[in-house]
C-alpha cells in the first residue's frame, strides 16, 4: 500500500514538473514573438517564468537570458549589471551560432 501511494507521489510530482517546464516554454515563445511589437508584454511574459534556471533546458534558458535582456533594455530597465547574459554569450560562442552571437554584441 505505501509503495504504490509513494509511485503515485512521485508520478504526480513528474507530471507537474512537465506542466510547468512547458508552460515556461510557451511564455517564453510568446514573449519572443511579442518582443518587437510589445516589448512591455513580453517582459510581463518573461518575469512570469518561475525559477526559469530550473524549468527551462540548457538551450531555451539561454533564449531567455538574451531575451530577458533584450526586454528590459527596450523597456528602459537598467541592464548594467545583467551578468546573465554574458553566460549566454559564452553558450552560443561554444554552440558556434552566429545569429546569436551578433545579439548579444
């Protein structure tokens, strides 16, 4: 009886974990495409993510550092000590993706 309460724990806990990994994933989308348009609702977007550095993989949390950055800067938010996005820097640097390394210049 306990091991299958214990499986069911668990099962539950993976299966919100995954809702809001890909919840963090979909505002994220939205908010890159709002980003030229309404650059003060993709902000509201991106500070909805939740602990994005636990939610999100590797890869889409790099687009939100950039895209955090790119957000705040339109929106005026002082970026001075953004130290995030110099970790992205270094990630699409190593990935050898031009397109993203010409951003975060």
């Amino acid at each position: 009886m306990r091991r299958a309460l214990f499986l069911i724990l668990i099962w539950l806990f993976i299966a919100t974990s995954c809702q809001k990994r890909n919840d963090a994933i979909k505002l994220l989308d939205q908010a890159c495409i709002l980003m030229e348009t309404n650059p003060d609702s993709a902000l509201i977007y991106i500070d909805s993510i939740e602990t994005p550095d636990i939610l999100l993989p590797q890869n889409k949390y790099m687009e939100y550092a950039v895209a955090k950055t790119q957000a705040d800067y339109i929106n005026h938010i002082d970026i001075s000590k953004d130290t995030l996005v110099f970790e992205a820097k270094r990630y699409y640097e190593k990935k050898k993706e031009a397109s993203r390394q010409l951003a975060l210049h």
